[in-house]
C-alpha cells in the first residue's frame, strides 16, 4: 500500500539533509569566490604600490625664527599706539602677551 499526503519521518530528515547541503556548498562557494576577489584586490594594490614612484623627498627644514629685534620693534608700535589712544591698556596688553608668547 502506498502513502499519500505528508512524506514520512524519513521523507523529511532526507528532505532537511539536502537542503542543507546545498546551502552549505553554496555558501562556502560565496567564502571561496569572495576570498579570491579580496585576494586578487590585495594583489593588484601592492603591484600599483611597487609600480609607484617613489616618494617625496622629505621637506626642507623651516626658516629660524625672526630674531628677537622684531619683537621689540613690534613692542614699540605696540607702545606708539597705546599712548596715541589707539588701542586700550587691555588690547595692549593682549597683544604683547601674543606677541611674547609666540
């Protein structure tokens, strides 16, 4: 006699165990082709690399700083404006402290 409806136990774990698997090939097929491009991208990029000119030479060292003349010159302005009532005891003090400290 022959069943008819819903396939048995057995019917289902066979079922279940082919769908598996093939998702399982399938999914480490993905991991494999993704593996590949990452690698072939990695390739490429280090071959752009070693292709590449090379780099800059490093920059040169920057000018000395100004010499301590010019902040006394700068001082006296400072001082030339303050007492003409061009700047305030507060701007000039701001000023010389900017002045001195960079």
């Amino acid at each position: 006699m022959r069943r008819v409806g819903r396939p048995g136990l057995v019917g289902t774990m066979a079922r279940t165990a082919v769908v598996a698997g093939t998702a399982g090939a399938v999914h480490h097929r993905q991991q494999r082709r993704w593996a590949e491009k990452d690698q072939e991208a990695y390739e490429a990029a280090a071959s752009r690399e070693s292709q590449a000119e090379p780099a800059a030479p490093p920059p040169q060292a920057a000018a000395p700083a100004a010499p301590a003349a010019d902040i006394t010159g700068e001082l006296q302005k400072l001082a030339e404006l303050k007492a003409s009532g061009v700047l305030t005891d507060e701007e000039f003090a701001a000023a010389k402290a900017k002045l001195l400290a960079g």
